[in-house]
C-alpha cells in the first residue's frame, strides 16, 4: 500500500454479531481470524512519536513494514493518513535491519483480526487485550458512512485515538507497561469503557 489511508474505528460489545450482519450483507472474508504481532519503532530521542508519526513492523500471515505520517481530521471527523507500507521477506531480520539503523523498538502489542470486503472497503474485526473494535478503511468517505449504518453502528461514537493511545490512557491505573500491550498482560485486567474513556457504537444492533 502506498498513499493515504482513510479509516473509522469503533468499539463493540458483540463482535459476533457484526460479523454474522457482514455475513448477511454478502461481504467477502479475504483475511480469516489471524494473530497479529506488532512493533513499534523510533530513534532513542523519540523522534517519530513526538512528531506524530508511526515506524511499524507487523507480522500476521507475513511480515510488513509500515510507515503512518500524522492524522488529519476531515470535516465528518474520520481521519486520514499517508501510509506506506511493503512486505519484507522475514520479520527477525527486519527486525534487525530497524535496529541497525539505530531504531529501537518503544512498543509491543498484538491483536486476533479478521478482515471482510463490501462495496471496495475492507471492514477489520479486531479482538485486543482490553475489547473488540472494527475498523472501516476505503477511499469514499461516504461509503464508510454508509457501511456503518448497514452494521448498526453508531457514527457519533468513532473512536479517535489509535489502540496504543487508549492503552495508554489506563496504564497509569492499573500499573501496566505502556510499552508491553499483549494478551498475557492484560490476563487478570478488567478494563472499563470509562477507564478507555469510550462508548459502544453497537447499541442499534
């Protein structure tokens, strides 16, 4: 991928019945449930970060490389990104590639994702340590609009903030690792919506 990415996220309470209502709507499964690894890299100065800017290396059913420059809101509040992102041919010598440089990895965190396709907009079902969000990712605003009403999704309740930063806004809390957001974890940590500082957006389901 290289060019901008365009997304709305939101969080759910039944993850189940979004993906039995894709089902219904006849979208495409192109990705089945898969575990998901990700690290987030920057120079020791924190360079990226402080500029908005994110250094990824992701590795599902292959390893990718991944660069996000800074949000920009649009006036109907989605966001929208230059992205650019690649395959690599192994995720550890990537990994090592990155550290050559002087990168250093700042963040780890994993997710299960399952991906559909409907109207050319791929819908992500992500399961993380602290809930279940879906993703709506296309070029047409519009259309993910319009992909949101069909899944019963309330669009006042886009979730703005990446999954790292509602992580960080409950590490403090409950004395987590900010740098460490992974299933095991999170094993024995009940994260509220409040605490997330997040509404459902499925309540019309």
């Amino acid at each position: 991928m290289n060019g901008q990415e365009t997304e709305v996220k939101f969080f759910v309470r039944d993850l189940k019945k979004i993906e039995l209502r894709l089902l219904e709507l006849k979208a495409q499964l192109i990705q089945p449930r898969v575990h998901e690894v990700n690290l987030r890299f920057d120079n020791p100065n924190g360079d990226l970060r402080k500029n908005l800017k994110v250094l990824r290396l992701r590795k599902d059913t292959e390893a990718k490389f991944t660069f996000k420059g800074p949000s920009e809101e649009t006036e109907s509040g989605v966001l929208t990104r230059r992205e650019i992102e690649f395959a690599v041919g192994d995720f550890e010598s990537a990994k090592q590639f990155l550290e050559a440089l002087g990168f250093i990895p700042i963040v780890f965190y994993e997710k299960y994702r399952t991906t559909f396709e409907l109207s050319n907009t791929h819908i992500m079902l992500d399961e993380l340590p602290y809930g279940e969000f879906v993703e709506i990712e296309g070029e047409n605003i519009q259309t993910l609009h319009e992909i949101a009403n069909l899944l019963g999704l309330d669009w006042k309740q886009m979730v703005k903030a990446g999954y790292h930063a509602l992580f960080d806004r409950v590490t403090e809390k409950y004395k987590l690792e900010s740098a460490n957001l992974s299933f095991k974890a999170l094993e024995s940590v009940h994260i509220t919506t409040d605490d997330l500082q997040i509404k459902p957006a499925d309540n019309r389901l």
